[in-house]
C-alpha cells in the first residue's frame, strides 16, 4: 500500500543548487560564473528576447506579409477562349493591347490553357504553357 507521506522523487531528480560567490575552490567563486564585464555581468543586467544590441532586429528587418513579386506588375495571362475575340492570323503583344485584352503597361503575356479555342493562330512574342500550345498547334497554329 502507498502513503502519500512516502513519496519520494526518483533518484537523481533533484539536485542541490549551486551555491556562487563562496570561494575559488568552489569553481563559483568571485565572478559567480558571470565572467568579467559587459551587461549580462551586472546586476539588473538583462535585455529583452531578440534585442541585438540596438542594430535593428531581425523580427523588424524581415518582410510582415509575405513577398509580393515586382515584376508581377508587369506580367499577365490570358486564356485560351479569350483569343477567339481576335481575328485569324498572327499574334502578339501590340495586338493583344490594341484589342483591349492587355493593359497598356504589361510586358510580358502568357497563355494558359482555360476555355476552347477556334480559330488558327501564329503567336510570337508570347508565353504558353504545355497545354496551351497542344490546343494551338491542334488546330493548325503555331508558337514562336
């Protein structure tokens, strides 16, 4: 039968505390393992979690939300079922703007297989994915 006043903790979990500043033949003595100088050796000498010694810390150096890319401004996609608005022929960039798919300050387009194509076209200049250039060159068109 157990009694709560034989409890003991297992062998070996406790530990006595070490007792600092009580001599040099303690290994603690003097300098109470602080070594010599600087703030942690002071008293009162602490400083908060991340703090880098007044250089910006890193929590405030790094980006908040995420990266957003620069050149995505630049870039745009379109879909396959919104080149059927063009008339047959070749394609590119000028042509996409000044048929109103592509904003004006775009630089770079690429075509990405969504919706049904109709019509044979030749792009230059422009950027597909695999299955877009399947669905183009199926009907006769080409990408260069």
């Amino acid at each position: 039968m157990m009694h709560l006043n034989s409890l003991k903790p297992a062998l070996g979990a406790k530990k006595d505390a070490v007792r600092v500043g009580r001599g040099i033949g303690s290994g603690m003595g003097k300098t109470c393992g602080k070594g010599h100088k600087g703030q942690k050796a002071r008293s009162g000498g602490f400083h908060k979690v991340g703090f880098e010694g007044g250089q910006t810390p890193k929590q405030r150096r790094l980006p908040k939300f995420g990266f957003k890319s620069q050149s995505s401004k630049y870039t745009y996609q379109l879909r396959l079922s919104e080149l059927d608005v063009l008339p047959a022929g070749e394609v590119d960039i000028l042509l996409l703007k000044a048929a109103g798919l592509v904003p004006h300050h775009i630089k770079t387009v690429k075509i990405i297989k969504t919706g049904e194509l109709t019509k044979q076209l030749i792009l230059s200049g422009i950027a597909v994915t695999e299955g877009a250039k399947v669905a183009i060159e199926a009907l006769g068109g080409s990408v260069n």
